[in-house]
C-alpha cells in the first residue's frame, strides 16, 4: 500500500467526517429553533388563554353572589361548578406558562425575608375547602424558633401548594395529610430548612419515584385515569426548589402513601 494511497483514504474520511459534522450542526440548530418556537407558542397561548377565561370565572361569581339577582339553589350550584372547572383550568395555564418561563431560562427569584410559618397558613387557608370535602384529616407540626428565610416567598408557597394539593387528590376520604418543617441538615455555609409533606394515600411505586418528576409525565396515562392534570406540578417545583440550591425528592411504597420532602438554605437577608 502506497503511502498516497493512504493519504487519499485520510483525506477521504476527513472530509467526510467534516461533512457529517457539519449536517449534525445543522441538525442541532434546527432542533434548537423547533424547541424555542415551541416555548414562545406555549407561552403566547397560555397568556391569551388566561384573559377570557379570568373573565368568565369573574362573570361567574357575579351570578354567584346575586348581584344581577338572586339564584335557586340549582343555579348556583351550577354556577358553582363553572367557576370551579374555570379556575382548575386556570391553574393549568398558570404551570404551562411557568414551564414556558422555565425553558426559556426567565425564572428568576425575588428573594425577601419571611417567615414558613405564614406560607404554611396561607397553603392550608386556600386548602381547607377541598379539606373539608374528602373528610381529611390535616396536622402540621412548625419546629419552634425556626428562623426567618431569605427566600423567594412566592415559589415557596407555590411548592407547598403544589406537594399540599397532591396529597390532598391522593388521598382518598377519611385519610390523613400533614406538614412538618424543622431544622435539616448542615452546611458550609450554615444549615437546611427541611419541609415534609405527607399523606396517607395511594402511594407511589418505587420504579415511578424519579418519572413524577419529569415534565408532561403521568404515570396512569391512560385516558380513563382520575387524576387529571398537565404533568408540570411536580417538575416545576422542583425547579423552583433547584432555583434556591435546594433538593426535592419523594419516599413512597404503592398503597402506603406518600412523603415529599424539600430543603432550602437559610441565608440571612443582605
């Protein structure tokens, strides 16, 4: 074999290779403006989606509350359902529009000085009405002298209603819930705010731990399941805990319900 024969084969592949990257890049880019169009599509959609629907909700209370008269108790039970279909469906927008932000890298964190405690109450006030109508059970346990957070109070809440409301769809009537927040574990820089939240309901298998977690994820996809949502929650949640160097992970057997628990720093305000 002739050593212009090797260089001709070398050349060869060389420009072959270059050939094959080149179409890859091309490919990657592609990819990249099909991901960015779709964000900026789901963020357009759910902005528009949220103006009409916010005015039905608001059209629907007014009946609601007789201010263009008095309704039978038929109606208003009707009404009732309009408005509650209205804001689950406004919810749903909401973590869509999140997600889009997310993808989109234009999280970012407010970061004021609060204290758990009053996240806590506001998650359980807006709860107790779907509380009261499973018949469930709700216990929440605060470590005492727990320190104020330096935090985003917003995306706190937003995690504790998130995990709450879970637990509370999970759960079927007659079950448990329940909250406890404590000191966790040191660090360099000082310790972690450990957040529990729990339930008593239909559990999680240990093969579904990490795919709850995944975005659009169910894991009863099926169309007849009845636990319906945009498989966003959980995934966003946990982005909002990463956002604060935080962790967020479950413990859970099928039929023995489950335990969400999330860390968050505790830094002092500047």
């Amino acid at each position: 074999m002739t050593r212009a024969y090797v260089d001709d084969v070398s050349a060869e592949r060389l420009a072959s290779l270059q050939e094959q990257n080149l179409e890859l890049s091309r490919l990657a880019a592609e990819l990249r403006n099909e991901a960015a169009l779709r964000t900026q599509f789901l963020s357009n959609i759910s902005h528009d989606l949220r103006t009409p629907l916010t005015a039905i909700i608001t059209h629907g209370e007014i009946l609601r509350d007789g201010i263009l008269g008095e309704l039978t108790a038929r109606q208003k039970d009707s009404v009732g359902g309009i408005i509650g279909g209205g804001r689950q469906l406004l919810d749903m927008i909401g973590e869509i529009l999140t997600y889009a932000r997310g993808a989109a890298h234009q999280l970012t964190l407010t970061r004021t000085s609060f204290s758990i405690v009053s996240a806590v109450e506001q998650v359980c006030a807006l709860s107790e009405s779907l509380i009261a109508k499973k018949q469930l059970s709700l216990a929440v346990t605060i470590e005492p002298e727990l320190p104020p957070l330096y935090a985003d109070r917003d995306k706190i809440a937003h995690i504790l209603g998130n995990l709450l409301g879970n637990a509370i769809d999970f759960t079927l009537p007659g079950g448990r819930v329940w909250i406890n927040c404590s000191r966790g574990a040191s660090t360099e820089r000082g310790y972690v705010m450990l957040v529990e939240v729990g339930d008593t309901g239909i559990g999680i298998a240990p093969e579904h731990h990490e795919l709850v977690f995944r975005e659009f994820a169910q894991v009863d996809a099926s169309a007849s399941r009845q636990h319906h949502g945009t498989g966003l929650g959980l995934a966003i949640a946990r982005r909002f805990v990463e956002l604060h160097d935080g962790r967020l992970w479950v413990e859970s057997t099928l039929g023995q319900g489950s335990r969400f628990f999330f860390t968050i720093p505790v830094r002092s305000a500047p």
